[in-house]
C-alpha cells in the first residue's frame, strides 16, 4: 500500500545524495506508480489541475492531473524533474535552443505505469493526448517554487518568466 508520508520522507533522504539520490527517486516513483489503483486512492482529493504534496529547499512533489487535449507550453525546470504517470496518456515535446531559436526535436509518450526521467537542462511541453483525464505524480530534485525559469510562447517561442498565469493562459487545444 502506498503511504505519501513515506514516500516523501524517503525522497527527501535520497535527494540529499547528489551521486544516486536522483536514481533512487526514480525507482521509488517507478515502483509506487505500478500500482495505480493503491496510488490514487492514498493521495489527497484533486480538485483543480494541480495539488503540491511537499516543498522544501531539497525536493518538491506535486499531483497534476491534465485535460485531455490541452497543450501546455514549452517550459523549464532547471532541476532534476520525474513524472511518474498512474493514468492515461500524456505526450512530452522536446525542444533545444539553436540560434537563439527554439527548436522542437522529438517527442516521447508517457502511459500510465510509467516514469519519465528529465535533466535539469530539458525543455518541453505537455499534452494529455487521451480521451479523459491524465494523472501523475512530478517529483523535482530541489524547490520548484523558488526556481527561476523560463516558458516560451508556442507560437512564436519568445521567452517569459515562468509563471502559473502564463502557464496556463498560454495552453492552446490540441
């Protein structure tokens, strides 16, 4: 049975270890998003889009759940970040800077059961690309919420600071 309480006191003590603290993440989201179910019933009721779990200076663990056909705008974390899905399908945009231009390069699909793994220098955008709601857990090495980053416009790429006004206002249906 998942218990939230032990998976945060357990993520806190592996982000502290710089060598394999992200690595150890990663598993434990990895395990504890194979079973959906248990998951999704021993964490807090949603009501909006996004519920943060945990902040501190070492770790931030937010539940997000998505609209089907919502495309969120290109965006950093500057940070280690994980996604470990327990519900739908969502589908991540890569992007890298080339010429002072924002260039998408790939995509990756992210189904339910599985864990997505991010550098602190990726770039991408979100959409849940099913017919209901998408829903995971995101799990940032460090504290998100004194971050400072970036969100680039989707359609003319230009850069802003991040904000969850602009993130939001700049989603576009997919």
């Amino acid at each position: 049975m998942f218990d939230l309480h032990d998976f945060i006191g357990r993520c806190e003590q592996y982000a502290k270890d710089k060598a394999n603290g992200a690595t150890e993440i990663h598993n434990l989201l990895a395990e504890s998003v194979r079973h959906p179910e248990e998951l999704a019933k021993s964490l807090p009721p949603l009501d909006d889009e996004e519920l943060l779990l945990h902040a501190s200076s070492e770790l931030t663990i937010v539940r997000i759940r998505q609209s089907p056909n919502v495309h969120y705008p290109p965006h950093n974390h500057n940070m280690t970040a994980m996604i470990g899905s327990y519900q739908g399908v969502e589908r991540n945009f890569y992007y890298k800077h080339e010429d002072s231009k924002l260039i998408q390069t790939h995509y990756e699909d992210l189904h339910a059961e599985q864990v997505l793994h991010m550098r602190p220098d990726t770039i991408h955008s979100v959409v849940n690309i099913g017919d209901s709601y998408s829903a995971a857990l995101h799990v940032y090495v460090g504290d998100l919420l004194l971050q400072k980053r970036f969100i680039w416009d989707p359609v003319t790429f230009e850069p802003h600071q991040y904000s969850d006004e602009n993130y939001f206002g700049l989603a576009q249906p997919y």
